[in-house]
C-alpha cells in the first residue's frame, strides 16, 4: 500500500501546479479531475486514484490536473491542504459534502462528467478526446 501511496503522490504532484488559489486559476490552462470523498485517505479515493497511477502520459498529454476535496479541504494525494476555497470548489462542482466520486471539469470551467466512484480512467480521456477543444489540440498537435 505504501508503494501505491507513493505512485499516485508522484503522479499527483508531477501534475500539479503550486500556488493555486482557486480552481478558476487552471480555466483555459487544464482540466481538472476532482476526487470527493469523507476523507483523502479513504479505500474509495486510493483505490480510484490507484487506476489513474499507471496512465501518466495519458493524464499530462490531455492537461490533467487531480485533486482530492473532502469536507475538511483540497488535497493532494499526500494529503498536503491546498489552499483552495473549499465550498467553491463544491460550488463548482455542484456537488454536495455527501458526495463521494469523480467530477471533471473542463477547461472552459464547465462540468463534464459527474460519477459516483469507481470510474475507469479510459472513460474519462474518451470524453476529454471527444470535447472540440482537445480535437483542435489533437489537429494542431499540441499535446499540452
């Protein structure tokens, strides 16, 4: 399990970008990947975040960032607060603290996808590779 927590932290930091206040900040920059749950160390968050450990490329080629919100805050996959407004970050998402599961949002800071977890990290990148923005990135050969 230690490995595991390692993967994803290596994975979550390599993707993430300090001194963020608000999830606004990464609109038309990346999308986001928001994992919510009572707490960042539940077996729902690690074992999601465990199918996301081995799809790194696929995760920065289509500009990905991953959270984790629980009620008590946005962290990173080694639990590290963020300092992000946290009912915004619901508020964006619209979804309640009871919420436990998966909202992307996209780069135009709209909500893309809503699932209760567990979610396939494939689905998530055929959505992203459907969206008119990543296609014009796709044509124009810009992976990130």
């Amino acid at each position: 399990m230690t490995t595991l927590k390692l993967i994803i932290t290596v994975i979550l930091l390599s993707t993430f970008k300090g001194g963020t206040q608000q999830l606004e900040d990464y609109q038309w920059k990346n999308r986001v990947l928001l994992f919510f749950d009572v707490s960042w160390e539940s077996n729902a968050i690690n074992s999601q975040l465990g199918k996301f450990s081995g799809v790194r490329e696929e995760i920065v080629d289509r500009d990905l960032i991953l959270f984790v919100a629980t009620p008590k805050g946005i962290f990173t996959g080694r639990g590290h607060p963020q300092d992000m407004q946290l009912k915004d970050v619901y508020n964006t998402a619209n979804v309640s603290e009871k919420f436990k599961g998966v909202v992307l949002i996209g780069k135009d800071g709209g909500v893309k996808l809503k699932k209760d977890f567990e979610i396939n990290p494939q689905l998530v990148f055929d959505l992203i590779d459907s969206m008119p923005m990543r296609r014009a990135e796709m044509r124009s050969g810009k992976n990130h």
